[in-house]
C-alpha cells in the first residue's frame, strides 16, 4: 500500500520540517536532536504521591456521591428502555434490550474506540485516559524548554530522556494522575474548558467529571476552605449508566455538551449552575459531538446511523443529512428518495460518520465542517452557505491526493438542503465522492479511520486503516486551505518508531499479566469491539494488532508480532498548536507549529511535531 509515499523500509517518522517529514533508520539514535518531541509510555505503577488523595467531591448529595441531579427530564420512550434494561439485568435480558434501543429506535450502535488523547488548547499539556480509566496528565513543557536551551545554545544537550519516554516521577512530565471510584474508573472521553486553563471534563458511565486540577484552575465555591485539590465535580446524565462517549465544550466555557449511545439526543449542562437542558431530534442517539468554534452550531453523529445532525444555538432548531455509498449508477436513485428516520433506500448503503473536525472560525466566513465516513478514503466537507442561524449546507467531497484508488460515489446532487425548524434535509451527501469504473470497490483504498485538524487550519491528520490484504499503518499529513473550498495537499506518511511500537507491546504484556482491568470495562469494550469488527469487516485493526514487516527494518514477522501498531479506531489522533505562525518571541519560534499525537498500543503515544 503506498509503496511511494511510506517511510523507507525500516525507517521511522521524526518529525515535519517545513512541508517535509523527515526520516530515518530505525537503529539510528536521534535523543539529542533539538527539534525531536519524545514519544511517550504511559505509566502502570503509579506513585501514591501522583494519585488525588481523598480528592474532594462536591456539592455533597444525600447519597454522598456528590453527583448534581439534572434538571432535564428524559423522554419517556428513552426512561422505559432505561428502566426495563435495569429490571431485565439480573434475567440476562438487558443485552437484548440495548440491543432493541440501538438497532431500531436510537440508531446509534456500540463501537470499539480507543482511550482519549486530549491537548490543553493553549499549553503543551496531553491527558491521556490508560486502560485502568485513569486520565495521567503529561507536561512536556519542559522537554520542549530544553530543546529550546540546546537549539539557542544555552543549554549543554538535547531534549534528554531518550526517544521515547516512560511515563512517571524520573522522566518529569508526569503532572497528576486523575482517578476517583464515582467515575467507574472509566474515561471514556476527554476535553478541556477554552477559558478555565485547568478544568478537564471526563465523561464516564453515568456521569461526567469536572476536575479543576490544582494550581491551574480556582477551586469550585463549595470547596473554599479546602487545600490541596485537585477537586472533582459530577454532572449526572439523565439516564443512569449511560456511557459519555464525547464531549465538547462550547468556545465561551459556559455550556458544556454530552452525547451518549445510552441516551437519545445531546445532555447540554450549564457549568455554573450545574442545570442540565435535553436536546434532541427524536429517539435519535449520538456518540459523537463537536461544538463550532463560532459557537453558532453543535455537529452530532451516532456509530450506524444512516444521519448526521446540525444543531443551531439559538433556538436549537436542527437538520439531518443523509450518508450513503453507492455506486454511481444508483447514486441518482438514492439522492432522490426521501431520507426519513427508520427507512431507506434500496439503492443506497449507509455508512455513519467516524470522525469530524470544524475549521477554524475566520471573519467573513460560514462554519466549515469535515467528516470521514466509515470505509470511505475521502472526506466530506460541509459548507453552511447561509448566516447562523440558517441551516442551509453544501456537501463537497475532499479528495485526499494519492490515497484514492477507485471508490465509491457518497450521494446524490450538489444542491444545497434546508431544514426550517427540526427537520428533515431530505439529500444525500451532495456533489458525489472520487469515483472511477462503476462497481468499483473502496476495499481498494486504505479507508479512514480518524483525524484531527489542528485549531489554525494548517495541518490535518488523517489516521488510515490500511486496506484489505495489507498490513502497514500509518498516519497520512496534509497541508490544507479552507478559501474558498476546503483542499488538503498530502505532506507525507508519518510512522512511529520502532522502538515505540516495542515498548508498547511489551507494557501491554506486562500490565495484562499483573493488573488486569476492571471486570466492567473490559465487558463494555469486548461487546463494542465486537459490534465494530462486525460493522468494519476484516480490514479493522485493533489496537495492538502487528504493524507488519514495515516497522522492523528487515526483520521477519517475528519481530513484527512482539511490536504494537498504531491505534486505528475514533479517539486515537489529538493535535495541538503551539507555536505562532510568522515569527514571535524567539522562545516561541524554536517551538513546533503543531503537534500530531497517535496512540499506539494500549499505552504508547507517538508525537510529530511540525516545523512550519
């Protein structure tokens, strides 16, 4: 796959140097190069120091569990599936039940992600959830600062620690480490408040958590008085044990936005009061959802589902549009036939949305949204053509340049769907994907997987599953512009080192065999990850299966099977930017435009920096 755009044979990823990745062999040590950003290994064993001690729950409940009661009352249909999944539990009926809710009234389905990755939107600051629902927070502001020392030649060497860095008190970017028994211990999703720099929210089963993390962020009011920190506050969702699978908060801070499988519709929390607000569109469940940056929309998506939704702000009014692969000589049929919940066309295949990132907000120009559709090697860009609160959009396709080998087509026509109040749009994807010979097959092409757009718009990481028959993984960058049309021009195919992908294994290994996950989690997941390799078919990776030969250089695929991969489910990509474009402080020049984060394995987190 891509013989002419991967890394050489043996060779590893280290960073982008001015529209250039850079390579090189695997043997060869680069710990003391100033422009490398170590790869990171998350810790197991954690220092009781690192670990919240007694971590202060509030407001106080009579339950004692700390948890606000949402003021948002769930619809009816949405209780009763709640309250019979609770009853049926204990006669092994509750599986059937969720099934029933996902696959006929919520349309959102179970799927296989991987532990969050989250930067701190301003701060060199990662928070990656581990395989115990812990949320360890990494501060590679130092590693950066001694880079910056040896590149300005005030410092005696590089970077230091190595290529990769073990997680934890010696390697000194270990901040914290969140945990507390009221989330489960699950982290199912990630995001930090725009405007309080120290508020992470983490969305777990039942509940969301609100850690304002000492030393960064105020304490809440109800625990003046009270030292130490960091301090926890819980959001209750409206159905118990729904499981938060995203999060985003809106650009202001104020509102913060929920969506859960378990639940129909988004749960939007006012922060400061803790009052909760249901918005919804029918029994229609999400598990994905992206505040614009505008803060005039809010995109919302569900695994399976033949839909995706636009939320406008003001009056929370929204319309829906139809995905569908088909080949072109059906794609008339399907953009013609009305798109109404619980049916479909025959013409057409559904295929739900993985991953979506809004473009930056620009002055002069409506919201842009880009979204990658399962098993599909192109993306789809959604231009709303009219002032907020207007839902009128036009669906482009975004060809990822050298990628697309045949394909399938994605809609129908290339006007432009209105929806007035809470309704339907009634199109297809408009404007039609890359296609080629009619019947030919996007098994061809390696298909995406996730991606993350860094806040400028500069750089867009698309994370690939490779296709049917092939085994490299690899993380595709692409420079891109949004004026007047959204368009990526492929940089080049990053790859981790091998050494990562080693250690990776290797502490993958080592925890299953002494610490094995929660019993309840490790359920959970086993159920999603099978609803996803059923709905992905053979190409789907997991998170651990072998690279392949690509990673060791020359070695048989006895190497390849002790080494992990990279991570190609949703949720395993985060960007940040750092750095300001076209000059600045010297300090700030010799630090990474951006930063691209991949998971790899269960514990493993490749970093490529951007030199812009």
């Amino acid at each position: 796959m891509f013989s002419t755009l991967l890394p050489p044979e043996g060779a590893k990823t280290l960073w982008e140097d001015r529209c250039i990745l850079v390579h090189v062999d695997n043997a060869k040590d680069v710990s003391g190069s100033p422009k490398l950003l170590p790869s990171l290994l998350l810790a197991d064993e954690l220092p009781a120091e690192l670990l919240p001690q007694r971590a202060a729950v509030y407001p106080p409940d009579a339950s004692g569990d700390g948890g606000e009661d949402s003021s948002g009352r769930a619809p009816l249909i949405e209780r009763l599936a709640s309250h019979l999944q609770a009853a049926m539990r204990p006669l092994a009926l509750g599986a059937p039940l969720a099934f029933i809710w996902s696959r006929f009234l919520s349309g959102c389905q179970p799927r296989a992600a991987a532990s969050p990755l989250e930067w701190h939107p301003r701060r060199p600051l990662l928070a990656a959830a581990d395989s115990r629902g812990r949320v360890q927070l990494l501060d590679l502001g130092s590693v950066m600062g001694a880079a910056r020392q040896h590149r300005t030649g005030t410092g005696g060497g590089g970077p230091g620690g190595g290529e990769v860095l073990v997680a934890g008190p010696g390697a000194g970017c270990l901040r914290a480490v969140l945990t507390h028994e009221a989330l489960n211990q699950q982290a199912l999703s990630l995001s930090w408040s725009p405007t309080s720099p120290g508020l992470l929210a983490v969305g777990s089963e039942g509940a969301v958590g609100l850690w304002a993390i000492a030393g960064e962020a105020r304490p809440p009011l109800a625990a003046a008085g009270r030292s130490g920190g960091p301090w926890l506050r819980l959001l209750r969702t409206r159905v118990a044990g729904a499981r938060v699978t995203s999060l985003s908060w809106s650009p202001d801070g104020r509102l913060l936005a929920a969506a859960s499988p378990n639940q129909a519709g988004l749960q939007v929390w006012d922060v400061a009061s803790g009052d909760s607000t249901p918005v919804g569109a029918g029994p229609a469940a999400f598990d994905m959802v992206r505040w614009s940056p505008c803060g005039n929309y809010v995109f919302a998506a569900g695994t399976g589902s033949r839909y995706f939704y636009i939320f406008e702000t003001q009056r929370w009014r929204w319309a829906r549009w139809q995905t569908s692969s088909s080949n072109p000589g059906a794609s008339a049929a399907a953009a013609a036939a009305p798109a109404v919940s619980g049916g479909g066309t025959a013409a057409a295949a559904a295929t739900s949305v993985v991953a979506a990132a809004w473009a930056p907000a620009a002055p002069g120009r409506n919201p842009i949204l880009l979204a990658a559709l399962h098993g599909q090697s192109y993306l789809v860009a959604v231009h709303l053509v009219d002032s907020p609160p207007g839902l009128t959009a036009q669906l482009l396709p975004v060809a990822l340049p050298e990628l697309h080998r045949g394909g399938t087509r994605v809609g129908g026509g290339g006007a432009g769907a209105r929806s007035d109040g809470g309704g339907d749009a009634g199109v297809g994807v408009a404007g039609g994907g890359p296609s080629s010979a009619p019947g030919s097959s996007a098994s061809a092409s390696a298909a995406v997987a996730d991606l993350a757009w860094d806040p400028r718009g500069e750089r867009l990481a698309v994370l690939l599953v490779p296709a049917q028959g092939q085994e490299t993984h690899c993380v595709a960058v692409y420079g891109t512009i949004t004026d007047p049309l959204v368009s990526a021009r492929l940089i080049g195919l990053a790859r981790p080192p091998q050494q990562l992908c080693e250690a990776a294994a290797a502490a993958a290994a080592d925890t299953a065999a002494t610490a094995p996950a929660a019993e309840g989690r490790a359920d959970a997941e086993a159920a999603a990850a099978a609803a996803a390799r059923e709905e992905a078919g053979p190409s789907e990776a997991g998170p651990s299966q072998p690279a392949g030969g690509s990673l060791a250089g020359g070695a048989a695929g006895q190497a390849a099977a002790t080494a992990a991969s990279l991570v190609t489910r949703p949720g395993a990509l985060a960007v940040v930017c750092l750095a300001p474009l076209g000059g600045g402080s010297s300090s700030a020049s010799s630090l990474p435009a951006c930063v691209i984060s991949a998971r790899v394995g269960e514990r493993g987190v490749y970093n490529l920096p951007c030199y812009l």
